[in-house]
C-alpha cells in the first residue's frame, strides 16, 4: 500500500507565512475569524499559534480535491493553500462536496480582502490596523501607542515578517546594525524615522508595546531646487530633443515625477556601486503578488525612500532618495501583472513646494530571470 505521506507536497515555511499573514493571522473559514496567534506564557519572546496552512486541493492522494493532474509545483504553490484554524482545517478535509475547490478559494478571497480593508481604514474593530516596519527584516501590523518628538510606541498585533525574537535581536545587537538599517516606518502616518538608539520591547496582558527612540525629521528638499534630469518619454524611456536638436532637460517640479520614477523603478541589488541602495518592490512582488497586501508593502517602501536618509559613500552626500516628499497618502497598484517591464502605480504624495500631488506612473518590474542575472553581475561597492 501506497504510504500518503511520502509523497506530500507540502508547502515551503515562506509560503505558510505569506498565508498566515495575508489572511491577518485570522482563520479564513466564513464566519469564523478565529485569531491563530498570539503571546504564548512560555516567555516573553515566544508566540503560539494554532493555525494551518491547509491545501485547497489536496497534497496528496486518497486525500480530499486531490487532482492528479496537478504537478509538484502547483499544489505547494501559495495559490493553493488557505489559512484556518485547526477546527475548520478538519472540517474542510473530512467534506469535499460542500467545500469545494470553488467555495474555498472564494472564502480565501473574501477573507484577505476584508483584511486589507480593515487596515486600510483603521478599522478598530479589526485586530489588524497598520503596517510598521523596523529595519528591512521586521514587518508587523500595530495601531500607534504615541508619537513624541524623540520617540514612536506602537502596540504590535501579528508579524508579517519577523517576530518578536527578531527585534529582541535588533534591540539587543543594535550598535552592530548597518546604519542604513536602523529605521522605523508607519504606515498610518505615512512617514519615518531613523532609530537612533535601541528600542525597548515590553509584553503587557494583550501584547507586545515597541517604543523606538527616533531624530527628529530628516530636512526635505523644496521641489525647486531638486536639480534637472534628462526629460523621457513616460512609455518607452526615449529621449527627447529640445527645439535646437540638443537632449532635453526637464528640472524643479517638472523633473519631479521621472525622480520619483527613477527612485521607484530602482530595485535593490541592481546598482554595482550601492548594493543596498533601492527598492524591495521585487521582494515584495514575489511574494505578495495578487495579495491585498502588496498596496500596504508598497507603501511602506516608498514611505522608507521619502524619509529615511541615504549615506553616499562615494560622495560623502547625505539625503533621502525622494529628496522633497514629506509624507506618502497612498501607493495603489493600479494592475496585478507588469507589462513590458512597467506597472502602473498610483501615488498621493505630500511635497514640499508642491502641496499635494497626484499622479500614475509607470514604474520598472523586473523579471525573476532578469534580477538572477543581475546578482551574477561584478560588484564595485
Ligand atoms: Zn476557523
């Protein structure tokens, strides 16, 4: 007899956390909502969870919506999985006819988009209500404690990324972290700080209470006087010729937008001189992609770019990469899929000399063929 488990497709550790997280860390069973994680009494650092990242279609054989015509691939793709707690995880597996691969994956559906909304909007009711992110490695949702001019506090609620070993980690070996590192970013306030010393972490009844100590904000730019870039077309990246037949320059509030483009369109690891310089949209993407999170991820990263200082070793210059924003409204993906290498974004950002500022663009998305070759590129910093 054919042994079931030995040939499971079960689902890498990055995907059952995508799904947690996607889902809020909240059972996707209609009506249900079960929270699945939380402060364990073991100790201050460790958390408990009774969720599960169960298979739509079964992952193996003599299993319920198993299809055998299904490859390795597709049944431990994120696609296939649904976040339950371990109650309606049996429920689904013991009845097919009435949880069908259709009415699962409109439950999954359903459930990130009420979850999405709810963090949109702040909704107090919801256990989840924005994103903070402390350094690159920390991303969890938190609704604001305080807000002092040396110190943010937020009250944590469920890790994307991380958790809370990982600051007790950052809090503990801060001195060693890259400066570029040490920052704290909100979404709610749609701005950031540099962290200048180690943030305190402490668990009361309901969770965890991080309290960063922070600079004061780092001084933005006036739109006029953000220099002059080569004018392109917004399509196609050609340049343009001026009336005399030179190359075009556009400069101040006209070159504004292709900086935020350029700023945008520059994933991390693509520049040999500043390697960790640039955006985590293609982290992001990879991940989160056809997820309601993707918008808030986005936003935090564009929030990181706008406020959090960059150190040009080569010049010696100091400044934020989006020089004149001072505080990112809202990013929106306005397609799921890139085209030709571009995805549509919307963005409201506050700028100074501009007020606020309204605009589509179309922003780089490499292909994961294309950043794989680039990280086989020589390196120059
Ligand atoms: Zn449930």
């Amino acid at each position: 007899m054919k042994n079931a488990n030995s040939n499971r497709d079960d689902f890498s550790r990055p995907v059952i956390r995508a799904l947690a997280a996607r889902a809020g860390w909240q059972c996707c069973f209609d009506g249900c909502s079960k929270l699945t994680v939380g402060p364990s009494e073991e100790g201050p650092d460790k958390i408990t969870t009774i969720g599960i990242a169960a298979h739509i279609c079964a992952a193996s054989p003599n299993f319920r919506r198993y299809d055998p015509n299904a490859t390795h691939d597709q049944r431990s793709d994120i696609s296939n999985g649904i976040w339950l707690c371990s109650d309606h995880a049996t429920l689904i597996d013991r009845d097919d006819v009435t949880y069908s691969e259709t009415s699962l994956r409109a439950m999954k559906r359903r459930h990130e988009e009420a979850c999405a909304r709810a963090v949109r909007v702040g909704s107090s009711s919801a256990p989840v209500s924005g994103l903070v992110a402390l350094g690159p490695a920390i991303i969890v949702t938190a609704t604001i404690a305080g807000i002092e001019s040396d110190a943010w506090t937020f009250k944590l609620s469920h890790f994307l990324a991380g958790d809370p070993h990982e600051i007790a980690t950052f809090i503990g070996s801060f001195s060693s972290v890259q400066p570029y590192d040490k920052y704290v970013l909100c979404n709610e306030l749609g701005d950031g700080r540099a962290v200048t010393g180690a943030p305190s972490l402490k668990k009361d009844d309901d969770g965890y209470v991080l309290r960063c100590p922070v600079s004061p904000i780092f001084p933005r730019t006036d739109v006029r006087r953000i220099g002059s870039g080569l004018a392109t077309n917004d399509e196609s990246n050609d340049l343009f010729l001026d009336a005399k037949g030179d190359i075009a320059c556009v400069s101040g509030s006209e070159y504004f937008p292709q900086r935020v483009k350029e700023v945008l369109s520059m994933q991390r690891g693509e520049s040999p001189f500043h390697r960790g310089f640039g955006m985590r949209f293609f982290e992001y993407f990879q991940s989160y992609s056809g997820s309601p999170w993707l918008d808030l991820l986005f936003k935090l990263d564009v929030i990181r770019q706008a406020s959090i200082p960059y150190e040009d070793t080569v010049t010696g210059r100091h400044y934020t990469p989006l020089q004149c924003v001072t505080r990112v409204h809202t990013v929106e993906l306005l397609s799921d899929q890139p085209s030709a290498n571009r995805l549509p974004v919307r963005l409201r950002l506050d700028v100074n000399g501009l007020g606020t500022w309204e605009r589509e663009l179309r922003i780089y998305m490499p292909t994961a063929e294309q950043m794989a070759e680039i990280a086989n590129r020589p390196r120059f910093d």
